[in-house]
C-alpha cells in the first residue's frame, strides 16, 4: 500500500498561457527550459545521468511552479516537457548499450505521459471554471509573486475586490436555485477543491507582503479579509450544497472516464480493456472463493463467512501487535532464506521502524501501510468501543500475517532498500504495477509454495486476494461511470468479508484523490504480470529464483512489461513491448 509518485501530482492546470504583466512592455523570448544537446553527459547516450538531469529540472521547476491551477505552471511544464521530446528525439540510441535504451524508452515514454496529462487537466479545469468566475485572476496574483513581480497595490485591491463580487454574485444566484449553472456533483466537489487550494495560496502571497509594504496593507487589507471570507463560504456552498457532501461520511471522487482509463492502461504497457480487467478481476475472485470454502471446510466451518468470522475473532491482545509485527517479519525473512527465494541484506532485515497510525488516520487506512517503515493499525484506547472492536477484527493475527511480508519483505521494504542503491536514477519511472504489483506477486508465490501452512493463514492471504480482485471491480466500475462509493462499499462487505467501517474507509481512501485513478487495480494486474514473468523465465529455466528476483530488484522501478523487455533482451522502444498479454481468460482470447 505503498504511496507512489503518480503524474496526477502535476495538480489541475489551466489554460495553456498567460498574457505579459500591465506595464511590462514587450516580453521578451522565453529561454529554453531543456539543456541544449551539448550540456547533457559525455558520451551522450549515458542515459542514467541524462535521466538524473530531467528529473532535478523538472523538480526545479515545480519547486518555482508551485500554485494550485498556475497557467504559467502549466505553459512552463509544456515547453520543458516539448523540449525535452525533441531533445531525446535526436540522441543516437543505436550506439547505447541496453541498459541506456531501456532509460531512453522510459524517460521518452514519461515525456510524452506528461504532456497527455497536461491536456487532460486543462479539460477538468474547462469543465469546473464556470462555476469560477474570477478565480483565474487571483491565480494570476500568486503567480506573479512565485517569478520576483512585484505588485501594485490599488490594482491588487481591485483585482481582490471585483474577484471577491463575482464569486458572490454567482453564490447568491446558487443558494437561490442550485441549477442556475450546469453542472454535476462531481465537477462542482472539483470546484470546491481548486478553490480552496487558491485559498491558501492566496493567504501566502497576502502574507508574504503584509506588514512589509505599508501600502500593500492599506489597500489590500479589507478587500483580502471579506474575498478570503467568501471563498471559505463559497467552496462550503459547492461541497455541501452542490456536491452533495455536507455529511463528513459522505464519499466524493472525480471519476476519469473511460478514455483516460485507456490511455492510462496504454501508458503501462497493459493491452486489456477496462472491461475485460473486469472480467479478469470476477475471475479472481471467483478462485478465491473456491479455495476459501475449501479452507473452511478443513476448519469445520459451514461456509467461507462462517470461518472468515472465526478468523478474524483471532487477534492479539491489546499491546501486543507490534511483537506480533515482529515475529511475523521474521518468519517471512526465514523462510525466503530457507527457500533460496530472494537476496536480503543483512542491513534490511532491520532497518525499518514502526509506527503505530492514529485513531484519526485510520479513519482512512483502516490497515497496516509500509514502504520504507511500516506502520501498524491497531485499535487504541480513545476510540469508541464499536471502531476498536472493528480494528480488533480487521487486524487479526491471520489478515496481518500476510499484510507484514506485504509492507516489509520480500514487499516494500525490500523494494525501498534495493531502488536507493540500484539505479536510483529510475525512481522516476515508478509506478504501482512495479511497486504494489511486486508486493502482491509474492502473496502469489508464497500462497502457491505453501508459506500459510493452516487454513486460517489461507484464509488470511485469501481475504486480501479477494480484496485486490475488487478493488479492480470498484475503482474500473467507479471510473466508467457504472459504480457508486456506496456500491464500492457494499461490494467489499459483501463479496469480500470487510467490515463495514473499514470496507467505507478503503473505498474513501481510493477517491479521494491521494491515489491516481489506476493504483487500486495495480495490485493484482501488476502482481499477474510479475507472475506470467516468472513462469516465462523461472519456468522455462533462464533463471533461478534468486537471480530472477535480483535482478528485478537491482532493476529498478518501471512498468513490468519493460521489466520483461530488459530480462528477455528486447527491444525497449517496440510497440509490441506494450502489447505483451499476460493473462489467460481461459477462453482461448
């Protein structure tokens, strides 16, 4: 459950340009954002570096850019990204080795990825700025002051207060008749968030000049409190009223639609529909079924529910989960040991620490997370009785056996050990096919090998496994248009076994937009790639175990499909390394 760095960090863009400041004259011709051919490495095919130069760049310029919808962030983005497109067009990449076209196919791939996403937040923007008025020209303040321009006061007092009377103006118009502008709950939620992050960044340039410049503050003062004031009552309007989300409990996304979706699965080198990964995802969790009533009936149970409730009935007193973390990394780290399985360093084996997540945050991540560390979910003593019972169930000695060597090792622990000191330079290519998928391909590995020697272990790592098959089934249903939050929560409780607090917080955890639109089905897609590598390779005696587990690792983050091209020897710059199909339907598709 490892957060990545998705291209939806870019934020929301807005229009492609900006006219020049009043009073600036003629500006002049924008200089290159990308380094000139001559200025990247020598030779220049060392595409390591060349990928370390775009990645400090382009963080350099978010690190200047960094307004919520800035059109000059937008328009800085497009041209560094233009350039950096030609830039890679020219390099010879018949006299690199293999390892510098792989890095030349990713960063040149990454490029293009970030242009399509400045497209496709420009279009949300479009679609939101009806119900804006104004609000383009108080960006503009803020960006104005990210590039050294020095305001004038009276003209940003007029600006803060004809702003401040066109946002009004449209509340009175709403409160009196909610459909005075077309519109949708969703894109009005999308408002109520873009205004709210002008809202705070409109309070740092105030309070950058106020108190400094006497007459910043004499004129600016008042028509800045009452605007500020409006905005908070505005985006309040929006998100209750319009949106429909004046209850706390209520959950909001911003579903993508269907041909994001598929640019996106194109971007990963996954050729399957959303459709038929929704088939694919039935087809899990319809194998998982099976194999949990065969679980339970080795318990005696009379059904799959009945011994899931026992299962989650099994859990450590309070205070002793973070031992029970411990004995259960170890195990894990044993058994890969044992098994030949993977290299594990003797630094990794215990250079993670532990945090125990707040009551607060588990509102929202109701299980344990990792990557570096691992934080651990467990009930604690201020919660109400019901949500600490809920946690008890949820975290149960048998659903945290499979989540540890998830979040730890050979999952992502191991990953952040290994992408630190291997090609580094690739962080920039990370996805959540690699990340969660690797995680979720040694739940694979270790459940087909024996590793839960119970039915109860089984039943552990089958409950996640079922969990990874519907989140597909949600967040793709979410996206399409075809599946409601409340419906996502049904199917979880329902088809799964969540508990209905937690199966509410997953499903809020994946809308609200701290993960992009993919990351939920990356799990099990990313986890059935890795495993379809494994038997083309492993299988068919090109490598051991071991070696093919290091050399993924040593690797570094990329989508699979180019993880396959770099173990096969292929071609990193072919389509066809993208239409690589790594699932069988069973239907000779």
């Amino acid at each position: 459950m490892m957060k990545t760095a998705l291209a939806c960090a870019l934020g929301l863009a807005l229009v492609a340009a900006t006219a020049a400041p009043a009073g600036a004259g003629t500006p002049a011709a924008p200089l290159p954002l990308a380094p000139a051919a001559a200025e990247l490495p020598a030779p220049a095919h060392a595409m390591a570096a060349v990928v370390a130069r775009y990645r400090a760049d382009l963080g350099s310029l978010r690190h200047v850019h960094d307004s919520t919808a800035g059109p000059r962030a937008e328009a800085a983005l497009r041209a560094f990204n233009s350039e950096w497109r030609q830039l890679l067009a020219g390099l010879d990449t018949a006299a690199m080795g293999a390892e510098d076209r792989l890095d030349h196919a990713l960063l040149s791939r990454e490029v293009d990825r970030q242009l399509f996403q400045l497209d496709f937040e420009r279009r949300r923007w479009r679609e939101a700025e009806p119900l804006l008025p104004g609000v383009a020209e108080l960006i503009a303040l803020v960006e104005a002051r990210r590039q050294h321009e020095y305001p004038d006061a009276r003209t940003s007092a007029d600006t803060l207060d004809r702003s401040r009377r066109a946002l009004a103006d449209l509340r009175t118009r709403l409160e009196k008749d909610p459909k005075a502008v077309a519109t949708t709950p969703i894109v009005a939620f999308r408002a109520a968030a873009l205004l709210e992050g002008v809202r705070r960044d409109l309070k740092a340039w105030s309070t950058f000049h106020a108190g400094y410049d006497p007459a910043f503050g004499w004129w600016t003062r008042q028509p800045y409190e009452v605007l500020d004031k409006e905005l908070e009552t505005y985006a309040k309007l929006l998100r209750d009223r319009l949106a429909g989300a004046a209850d706390p409990e209520t959950i909001i996304g911003d579903p993508i639609g269907r041909e994001a979706l598929l640019e996106g699965l194109r971007h990963e080198g996954i050729p399957y529909t959303p459709e038929e990964l929704m088939r694919l995802a039935e087809r899990e969790l319809a194998w998982c079924r099976r194999e949990l009533e065969r679980a339970a009936a080795e318990m005696g149970a009379p059904d799959w529910r009945a011994a899931l409730e026992r299962v989650k009935n099994r859990h450590p007193a309070p205070g002793e989960q973070p031992k029970l973390v411990v004995e259960l990394a170890d195990e894990a780290i044993a058994w890969l040991d044992a098994h030949e399985m993977v290299t594990v360093p003797a630094l990794a084996r215990r250079d993670w620490r532990m945090t125990m997540l707040t009551p607060e945050y588990q509102l929202q991540a109701p299980f344990f997370l990792g990557g570096e560390d691992v934080w651990v979910a467990y009930p604690a003593d201020s919660m109400p009785h019901d949500k600490k019972l809920m946690a008890l169930r949820g975290n149960n000695r048998h659903f945290s056996r499979a989540v540890v060597h998830h979040e730890l090792i050979p999952g992502h622990h191991l990953q952040f050990f290994y992408n630190t000191r291997y090609n580094p330079h690739r962080e920039l290519f990370d996805t959540p096919f690699w990340t969660e998928g690797w995680a979720l391909y040694w739940e694979f590995r270790l459940y087909d090998l024996g590793f839960a020697q119970t039915p109860e272990d089984r039943i552990g790592m089958l409950f996640w496994r079922s969990h990874r098959a519907a989140r597909i089934l949600f967040s793709l249903g979410f996206h399409l248009g075809r599946m409601t939050p409340d419906e996502a929560v049904d199917l979880l409780v329902r088809e799964v076994g969540h508990e209905p607090e937690n199966a509410r917080a997953e499903v809020r955890r994946s809308f609200a937009g701290d993960y992009g639109p993919l990351y939920q089905i990356a799990y099990m897609v990313g986890g059935l790639q890795f495993r379809a590598l494994h038997d083309e390779v492993v299988g068919a005696g090109r490598m051991s175990e071991r070696e093919f587990h290091d050399t993924i690792l040593k690797g570094g983050p990329m989508p699979v499909a180019w993880v396959r091209a770099r173990l096969l020897g292929l071609d990193p710059a072919s389509p066809d390394v993208g239409r690589w199909k790594f699932y069988d339907f069973g239907d000779g598709r």
